[in-house]
C-alpha cells in the first residue's frame, strides 16, 4: 500500500507492524474483489471491519475515562449523553475527514463509484478501524493519545447540557417519564432510495400525540420525530 509513511504522519503514529495501517485502511469492496474463489483466502482477513469493531470498543472505553475523570459529579446519564455524542458518526467523520483519511482508503470500483470516499459513514468506519490497529500495535497509551489528538476540541467542548439538547430521544424520554406517561413507540413506516442513499420516515407516538421524521439512519429519523414531538409539547 502506498503513502503509509505520509500516513503515518498525518495520524500521528508509527507502526511496528504497518499490515496492520494496511488493513484498517481496506475497505471490504477492494478485498472481496482481490479474492478469487479458488484462492483458499478469505477476503475477512484482508478488509477493516474486524479492525472496526476493536476500534469501537477502545473508543468507547477511552472516551468514558475521560468523561468519569472530567465530570466527577455528572449523572450516568449525563455521562452516557455526552460519550453518545462523542462516539457518534457524525463526530468521526469529522474527525476522519479533517485527518483526510479517506484519500487513502482502499475501494472497490463499484464502492469508488459511488462516491465512498465521501461517505460520512464509512469515513467513520475507517477512523475506528485506525483506532483498532493502533491499539494492537501499541496498546491503550497509544490508543489513548490518539483519541487526544483527533478529538481534543470535542472532548473539551463536551457538556451534560449541550449533549441532552443533541439528543431528544432522551429528552422525550425523560419528560414523558417525568409525567408518568408511557414510553414514546417509534415505528419505521416507509424506506425509499437505493441501498447505499435510503431515506427512512418514521412514526412516533406517544400518550396524546403523533409526529413523522425523516433521515438516512433509523436513527435520525427518530431523532428527528421526537424533536417535532418536544416542539408541539413546548408550543401547548
């Protein structure tokens, strides 16, 4: 794999064992179309996804110390709402594309074509797969100070009142359980577009109401109900 040196510079790290960069920076289009059924080689082993879900749980774990050791006295859930924010795709994909780690990433044609690049989910995926091999190769010191370096400003910027205004699922939640009403039900009720650009609608409801959102994940569908949902609440 080519510019593992210049790479290596822009994440901050050098690697002992640079199949490791190697592999977190492959996507899984580009190894399934260098292995041939006969080959006798799995194309898991070639691609960044197990590299993935390592990065996940490392992040996950750095970002919670952080928070217990910053917010000594903030609530479980203040805790949980603001590691939510700081692990979500949207925060890695900044990051990823402010390293620009995407320019080296290994696509399939059909995955290049579509504009994989560019993809804020994928530029995620490769952050956490880069995470998972520094972690291998250096273990949590070097985890850890990569999490510093590509996250800083977001962890310093982290509060318990701006990450229950990001979130209104949990907003919703908390005040329909303040008032002793049922859980908010959310129900996908429409998905259209191709596989790689869906849009899912979703129904919410609750005890006295319904709203409809919209968004690329389930998730930001939901999300984008329940903000509809707290704003005809807070316009009563």
């Amino acid at each position: 794999m080519k510019n593992l040196d210049h790479l290596e510079e822009i994440i901050g790290y050098q690697f002992r064992d640079r199949d490791l960069l190697s592999q977190a920076m492959t996507h899984r289009s580009w190894a399934h179309e260098q292995v041939s059924p006969r080959s006798g080689t799995h194309a898991r082993r070639l691609h960044n996804e197990a590299l993935e879900f390592l990065g996940d749980s490392v992040l996950g774990l750095l970002v919670a110390d952080y928070l217990f050791r910053a917010y000594p006295h903030a609530t479980e859930g203040e805790l949980s709402r603001m590691k939510h924010r700081l692990v979500s795709a949207p925060t890695l994909a900044k990051a990823s594309t402010e390293l620009g780690l995407g320019d080296f990433v290994r696509f399939g044609r059909g995955e290049e074509k579509s504009g994989g690049r560019r993809k804020a989910a994928l530029l995620a995926d490769v952050l956490e797969a880069v995470m998972g091999a520094i972690f291998l190769d250096g273990g949590l010191p070097a985890a850890n100070d990569f999490v510093n370096r590509t996250l800083g400003e977001e962890l310093r910027k982290a509060d318990p009142v701006a990450a229950a205004a990001a979130d209104p699922k949990t907003m919703l939640q908390e005040r329909l359980q303040a008032n002793h009403e049922p859980a908010p039900q959310y129900t996908v009720i429409e998905t259209l577009g191709p596989p790689h650009h869906r849009t899912f609608h979703v129904e919410l409801k609750w005890n006295g109401g319904s709203t409809r959102g919209e968004g690329q994940t389930i998730k930001a569908a939901e999300a984008a109900a329940a903000q509809l949902a707290l704003a005809q609440m807070e316009s009563k």
